[in-house]
C-alpha cells in the first residue's frame, strides 16, 4: 500500500519523536511519502535536514488543511499536535474525507489522546481501563463535558460520518529526551528538575500520585506500528473500538522525587537528597509553571491502565519503571542542556 503520512505536531516534543522515528531509515515508508507540519519557518528549515516533506500549514484554519491534504495527497494522519483543541482534529478529519471521496481510497486518524482523563480526580467514574473496553460508550455516557473525553467523541463520530478510519492513542505521562529537531523536554520531570535546581531543594505533594507511563522513544514506536499496520492491510480495531493505551508501565511520583533529589545532590544542585513535601499548592504552581488549579491534579492523579492485557500488535516497550528511575540523572542532564524556558500545561497538551 503506497500512502503519504502526514504528522501535525511535527515540532513538538511527540511529533518530532515520531517524525524523526519514521525518517530514521527503519520506517515503512521512504521519506518521500512522510510529511510534516509545523507553525514557523525556523522549525521548517530545522526539519527539512532529514529529508522529509515539510509544511507550514495552519491546522486551525479549514480549509488550509483541507488544502494540504488534498494537493499533497495525503492518506494517513498521525496528530500530535493537540489531544484538547477539537478544531484541529475536526479539519483533518474532514479532509481526510474530501480525500477518500475523491480518490476511493481508505484514509486513516491516528489522534494522540491523553490517559489523565481516566482518572478519578479528572471525574472518570468507571475505574481501570485496557484496549478494547467499551471506552467511547463509556465517555458518551458519561458526557460531563470534560475537555479531553469530549474531543475523543466528536472525533470518533466525525470519522464514522466521513468514512475515516480513527485511532485513538492513550498517551500516558511521557519522559525521556525527544529525538525531534526541535522540542526536546517534556513537561513534568523537567519542571522538577528547574523547580529543585532553582529552590535547591526537590518537593513532593503530601498524596502520593501513581501513574501510568511510556518513554518518548516507545511512544514513538507505538505510533510506527499502528502506521505499519495501517500500510500493511492489517484490520486492526478502529472507530468506537478503536482506543489503544500506550502505557508501558507504572510509576510513583514520590519515587521520582526521591530519586531526582539524590541526582541533584549528587551533582551540587540541592542540599539534601531527600524530597520534602510542597508547602502549598499555590507554591508548586508558582515553581512549576503550572495553574494552580491543575497542579495538584497532574501530581495526584491515578490513571490505572490495565497494560498486561492490550490489543496483539506486538509492541515491546524497552524502558521499564526500574530503567526510568535507574537513569534519572539523564533527565536532570537534558533539562539542563535543552531547557528554553518556561514551559506551561497547554504547552504538554498542545505539542
């Protein structure tokens, strides 16, 4: 099957782990048919270097997408660059559409979800979750307007209604250094690092938060081989079925904490190698960079993702919750090298 890929978010801390995943030689495409969208001309120029296609299009507006999609002849979008803004989502899709219309081909939405709307604290009723539960009739049911469920609804009905085959991929908390041209942090532990670098000292909440997790670089693939399986034919579940949950382990943010306050310590950076509890929320918001509002939320929150027992596409994630905190001085040793400045919720969630 011959298809050109487009991902959105291709500057972005995903996007560009999987742009770059996929330029990288051992792709199931040539680079020829891989395309990527970004916002400025800095990051066009940047990723041009890897012999892609790249182009500056403005996913907010229609009927520029629909534009792209069509004269460029894309098939196959894997979206990163948002998991909240359903505009975006919205437009792919109904080019997408335009696109099978026109050439009787199948068209295919890989969007890039987030787990946090699983949680108890995010409002999620129904407990743990796994590939190939009743998800979207679980979210429709449950229609409490949460920004993240709701996109994830109206992105499954739209594909139904244009013919667009969707996926839907449960990102999880991500770590790990991008191997994107351009974004190269994630949000969280890094803003750990800058907070505990900055207060030399590193804090925790007082409720201890466990969370489902994947390295940047497993993600990456997670996203190649639902591609690979799309090129080859493969009729994996999609549409109301279709939720997948790149989760390849479980980790504890007080373990994190721990184990970047001895990191730091041990490179002069904090006082003590032992994590204190945040004095305030207000405090950690401040330190962090994030909504005081959210901040407790992003910290606590307890995503239970039954990853044992996921849909059969073969995907062996090679970082574990052992290897995260075993090398957790890499993630102080990027932050320190990467970092370009404050970095904000809507930043993690709009790639």
């Amino acid at each position: 099957m011959s298809s050109n890929v487009l991902v959105t978010g291709a500057a972005g801390f995903i996007g560009g782990s999987v742009v770059s995943t996929l330029a990288s030689g051992h792709a199931p495409l040539p680079a020829k048919n891989i395309f990527a969208a970004v916002r400025t001309d800095e990051q066009e120029q940047s990723l041009q270097s890897l012999g892609i296609r790249v182009l500056r299009v403005d996913l907010s507006n229609e009927e520029a997408v629909a534009e792209a999609v069509l004269k460029n002849e894309i098939d196959i979008v894997i979206h990163t660059a948002s998991s909240i803004d359903a505009r975006l989502a919205i437009h792919l899709i109904k080019a997408l559409g335009k696109r099978r219309e026109v050439t009787g081909k199948d068209t295919f939405h890989i969007h890039s979800s987030v787990t946090t709307g699983y949680s108890k604290e995010a409002g999620w009723p129904y407990g743990a979750i796994k590939d190939g539960d009743a998800v979207y009739k679980l979210e429709k049911e449950l229609n409490d307007g949460f920004p993240i469920r709701t996109t994830n609804i109206a992105i499954t009905e739209l594909a139904k209604e244009q013919g667009v085959t969707n996926f839907i991929v449960g990102v999880p908390f991500v770590y790990g250094t991008g191997t994107g041209k351009w974004k190269k942090l994630s949000q969280n532990i890094p803003a750990m690092v800058k907070a505990g670098i900055s207060l030399k000292t590193v804090y925790k909440f007082d409720q201890e938060g466990k969370f489902a997790a994947v390295h940047v670089s497993d993600l990456a693939e997670f996203f190649v081989l639902i591609l690979r399986n799309i090129l080859q034919g493969s009729k994996i579940p999609s549409g109301e079925e279709g939720y997948y949950f790149a989760v390849a382990h479980e980790t504890s943010w007080w373990d994190v904490s721990q184990s970047l306050a001895e990191a730091l310590s041990a490179r002069g950076l904090a006082t003590e190698p032992t994590a204190k509890f945040w004095p305030s929320d207000e405090v950690a918001a401040e330190a962090l960079g994030l909504p005081a509002q959210y901040v407790r939320l992003m910290h606590i929150a307890h995503v239970t993702v039954d990853y044992k027992n996921r849909y059969p596409l073969g995907w062996e994630p090679k970082w574990d919750n052992a290897r995260l905190l075993a090398n957790i001085d890499e993630e102080v040793a990027s932050t320190i090298k990467y970092d370009k400045g404050r970095t904000t919720l809507f930043d993690a969630l709009d790639a």
